[in-house]
C-alpha cells in the first residue's frame, strides 16, 4: 500500500487515577488482598504533513482525541509453608473508549465519523512454589486469560508457566524459566497479579 510520511507528531496524554485496596492477613501464613481502581484517560495526537509539490503548496493535518474510562477489580489469596509458597487470585478490567479525529487542509476542519468501542480483559491465576532445598526451587504457574473487544471474536487462553532457581553457590544463582501469556490493553499499567515469574 501508499502511505503518507508524516513530517511530525504531537502528543498529550493526561490521565486521572483512583485505587483503594484491602489487606487481611489471618495467620502469619497467609494473605488475603482485594483491589479496586478507576482511571481516565484522555490522549491527543496531532500528525503535520506540509508539501510543496512543482510549486502547489499544501499542508494537512490529522487530528485525534481518544477519551477512556476503565475499571477493575481484583483479589488475591496467599499462603506460605515452610517449603512452598501458593497464590491464586483474579481480576476483571472493563474499558470504554470513544475516539474522535479530524483533518485539516489549507486551515480548513474535515471532521471525520467518530467511533465507540469496548475492551474486556478478565484473568484467574495461580502460582506454586516449592522449595525442596536450600539450593533450588521449582516454580510452576497456570493462568486463564479472555479478551473480548468489540470487533474481533474474544480471545480465550490457558496460559502455562515453569521454572527453576539454582543456587550452586552461595555468590552464584541459575534461573530458567518458560511463560506464556496475554498482553492486556494499552493503558493497563496496575494488576494484582505478580509480573515477576522465577525471577524474571
């Protein structure tokens, strides 16, 4: 295809957050954690394309605004032992965006049809860890991600996760570890679930 090579790109984004969580701890083995957030989210980009083609002299501007509601909830329970370690949890994230663009040329605005959609990323999670010496630990994990957006059909995935830490020496650690997972949306930055898995 023929694309425009935009000459340059201004950007803004402003966001606008709020989080309260609970912890509750039962015994000194366990953990019992629920979160929620809302965020607002409100990005304009401007992209500039300025032509002089055998003397015909022209500028064009692309404009757009997105403006985004979010939401979550989130719980985690975790227990620990003298050689393991266990967590599961959940978390749902709801999100409505609506976009608005327009182009301008030779300073005149050509608004263009504006657009509504919708994202939901929902996830279970579980994590074990077991700690047979003091010299190595096995890490396995399995996690259920679906993501639905209006559009394309949702995406649904069991995701698996292992690992092993090496401590040969005192001064020394091997880590190796496989993941599997699903990228959530663009301005998802805050999850209860850990991003770490076997260190890495």
């Amino acid at each position: 295809g023929v694309g425009l090579a935009w000459d340059g790109r201004l950007q803004d984004v402003t966001t606008s957050r709020g989080r309260v969580s609970l912890r509750h701890t039962p015994s000194e083995q366990s953990e019992f954690i629920v979160t929620a957030g809302a965020q607002e989210v409100d990005e304009r980009v401007q992209d500039n394309l300025s032509r002089d083609l055998g003397g015909f002299a022209f500028d064009v501007e692309l404009r757009s605004r997105v403006r985004l509601d979010a939401s979550d909830v989130g719980l985690l329970y975790g227990l620990k032992g003298a050689a393991f370690d266990a967590m599961a949890g959940a978390t749902t994230y709801h999100e409505s965006r609506r976009q608005s663009q327009s182009v301008i040329f030779g300073g005149v605005p050509f608004p263009l049809p504006a657009s509504r959609d919708s994202v939901n990323h929902t996830t279970a999670f579980s994590r074990l860890t077991l700690k047979p010496t003091n010299w190595a630990s096995l890490h396995l994990g399995v996690s259920y991600a679906r993501f639905s957006a209006d559009g394309p059909e949702a995406l649904e995935r069991v995701n698996g996760q292992a690992g092993l830490a090496l401590n040969p020496t005192p001064s020394t650690t091997l880590r190796i570890a496989a993941m599997q997972g699903v990228k959530g949306p663009k301005y998802r930055d805050q999850v209860i679930e850990p991003t770490q898995f076997a260190g890495f």
